[in-house]
C-alpha cells in the first residue's frame, strides 16, 4: 500500500493533536483539582454534579432565610419583652393606687404617668424592622398596625401571618398580628366578665367571679338590688328582657349563682344599684390601659366613689393579667419558633456537608492516578513527536 506524504502528515498532524489535546486536559484537571471539565466527560456524573449543586444552592438560600426569619423574630421577642415589663410597671401602679392612703391629685398623677405609658405601647406596637415594614400588621407591613382615632386606638392591620420558607419541607410564622398580641386577651375570667353599674351609689364591691361548669356565658345578666339586703336577676339579653329571680337574699361575701355563674359582692348596696355579667370578650390593651387611666381620674368620693375605685381597679387588674397572658404566649411561640429553627441550622449544615461530600467524591480528582497518566501520556505524545521527525525523514533523495 503506498501512503503520500500529504496522507502522512495529516495522519501524524492529527494523532499529534489528539495527544496534545489528552495532556493539556490532564493538566487542566490537575490545576483545576476536578475530575469533570465538560459534561462529556463523565455525563451520568455530570448530571448527578448538577443536580446536587442546585440542591445544595437551594440548601444555603433557606440558611439565608433562616437568618432574615431569626431577625425578625428576635426583634418582636425585643419588642414583647419591653412591653411584659410595662404591663408589669402598670400592674404595680394599680396596686399602688389601691392605698387608701392616697388622694385624688396622687391619683391624678399616677394617671398622667399611664398616659405616658400609653404612649410608651402605641410606639411599641408600631415598631417596624428597620425597613419601614412593620412587625404586628400583618400582611400589610407598610400600614402603620395601630393609630389615634376619636374611638380610641385601632388596629389598621388584618390578621395574617407572615410566612417564610426556612426547610425542605417547613415554612416558618415570621410574624404575629397585632391583633392577637395587643387585642388577644379577654376580659373577666375567660367565661364571663362581671362589673358595676356606674350610677351605683352604694358600698358594693364585685369580685371577679367564678364558672364551676366551665361553659362561657351566652347572654348578658343583671343583679338589680331593691335595697341593701334583696335584689332580682334579670336576663337582659332577650328582648324583653326576662326576670330569672326575685326577692333574693344578699349577704355580703357570699356567692351569688346566675346562670351557673358564680359572683361575689361584698358591702352595703343601695337602692338601685347594679352589677352587670356579660360574655367574656376580647379587650385591647390599649383599651384596658384607657379604662384604668379613666377611674384614677375620676374623684372618689364618699363609699359609693371609693367602691367605684375599688371596682375598676380589680377590672384593670383583671385585664391586665390577662393581657399579661396574651403576650407572654405570643412570646412562648417566638421562643419555639427560635429554638426550631436552630433545629433547622443544624439540620441544613448536616445537608449542606453530605452535599459536599458526594459532589467531592464525583468531580474532584485523584491526584496520584492524575499524575500517573499525564506522565505516561507526555511520554507518548514525546514517542509520537519523535517518531513523526523519524519517519517524515525517510525519503529516496536521502540515498542518491
């Protein structure tokens, strides 16, 4: 078979090139310290490759969202903390403003003061993150959540929570509505809430009252005193309003049944006067804050001002407590929700590690085998150059 020296070449040229092109790849790999350049070279590696990068990428953007969702929840953890310890300070001043020992002007100031801590919550409530969205409005995190009307403070906000994805499989409350954290409590005892008339001109004072049947009320009662030892009950919550008892038997301190509730009024009534149960509702704390700041700006004067006093004191030391509650279970939820997504960090480290290894073990290179065949194969390819320079000599002019 005769070969041309054009065909020679060519055939060497191009199994040259090749040799060349197999130990410049070699050399890149060691530079490179990977095993895959181009998915040509390993395709099922390569797919598998890709596929844990997308995963392992998706894997530290939840570690982001982790960190944004932490951030947000610690700052209403910040927030309800201060605010636990100003209905704490409140709650004091009404202890305080029960001694006897105080006058109306005392009382006065002490209600200038809780004007200021009025002021101190609405602030609370409108924190926002810093980037003008704001921690307790829900989904409407540009609307300022509470605000000054002529009925008092309003809440602007609905009552969604902010979601995030934190996990493969969780998404995370980033927010609590201020409609549950400042609105959520609920007056009375939870079943029913028990007060005195305003106009009432005797000596009686109300206790909180109790349920045995734990069943809430469900229409709202009246004990109407006819004078210092007989009243009636009525249900005002039909219309007309119906007489459930009559002529009954006051003793002061013992327990009054309505309706399967159970309430104790303690000293002299008059004529007239009035204590009120109703279903237990829902009561913002601003509006508890209201109500308080109201009795200690009203004189009491005489028994009926001083049992006026002691009445609405022990209502806003009721609601307080239970706004108390309130926050402090919203609290509870964000120290969960906090803890979880520890959880989930060290959940998302072990991943991101497994994910690590198993991308390591497909593309990274094994340097001893590496280095082992780029050696055999620069010493082909010197092989290869040598013998083309021999048999590129090879002529018949050689020998003339």
């Amino acid at each position: 078979m005769r070969i041309s020296t054009e065909t020679l070449f060519e055939t060497a040229t191009s199994r040259l090139s090749k040799l060349q092109s197999a130990v410049a790849k070699m050399q890149e790999q060691i530079s490179t310290g990977r095993r895959i350049l181009t998915p040509s070279d390993d395709p099922v590696a390569a797919a598998r490759a890709l596929e844990l990068s997308q995963a392992k990428a998706a894997n530290e953007q939840l570690a982001v969202n982790r960190q944004s969702a932490r951030h947000n929840l610690s700052m209403q953890e910040q927030v309800l903390q201060t605010v636990t310890l100003l209905i704490q300070d409140v709650q004091s001043r009404v202890v305080s403003a029960g001694n006897g020992a105080l006058d109306n002007e005392q009382r006065q100031y002490m209600a200038a003061e809780l004007r200021g801590y009025l002021d101190d919550l609405l602030g609370l409530a409108n924190t926002d993150d810093g980037n003008g969205n704001y921690l307790f409005s829900g989904y409407q995190t540009s609307t300022k959540p509470f605000s000054r009307t002529a009925a008092g403070i309003q809440y602007n906000g609905d009552q969604g929570q902010r979601m995030l994805q934190v996990g493969p499989q969780r998404q995370i409350e980033l927010s609590d509505p201020g409609s549950t954290v400042f609105e959520g409590a609920r007056t009375g005892n939870g079943f029913f809430a028990v007060s005195a008339a305003a106009g009432n001109t005797g000596s009686g004072v109300v206790a909180i009252g109790s349920n045995s049947g734990n069943t809430p009320l469900t229409s709202n009662y009246e004990i109407r005193f006819t004078d210092a030892t007989t009243y009636d009950v009525y249900d005002v919550g039909t219309v007309p309003e119906t007489q459930i008892s009559t002529g009954n038997a006051y003793v002061s301190g013992e327990q009054i049944s309505v309706a399967g509730m159970q309430v104790e009024i303690t000293g002299t009534p008059e004529d007239g006067d009035t204590f009120v149960l109703e279903p237990s509702r829902r009561q913002s704390l601003f509006t508890t804050l209201e109500n308080l700041i109201g009795v200690l700006e009203q004189p009491a004067t005489g028994a009926s001002g001083q049992a006026a006093l002691a009445n609405g004191l022990a209502a806003a030391s009721r609601d307080l407590a239970n706004s108390l509650d309130s926050v402090l279970s919203t609290r509870a939820s964000l120290g969960a929700r906090l803890h979880e997504l520890d959880s989930l960090d060290q959940q998302g480290e072990d991943r991101d590690l497994q994910y690590e290894k198993t991308l390591a073990e497909l593309q990274e290179l094994d340097y001893t085998k590496a280095i082992s065949d780029l050696t055999k194969q620069s010493i082909i390819l010197e092989a290869a150059q040598q013998s083309f320079v021999k048999t590129a000599g090879l002529s018949l002019f050689n020998f003339l």
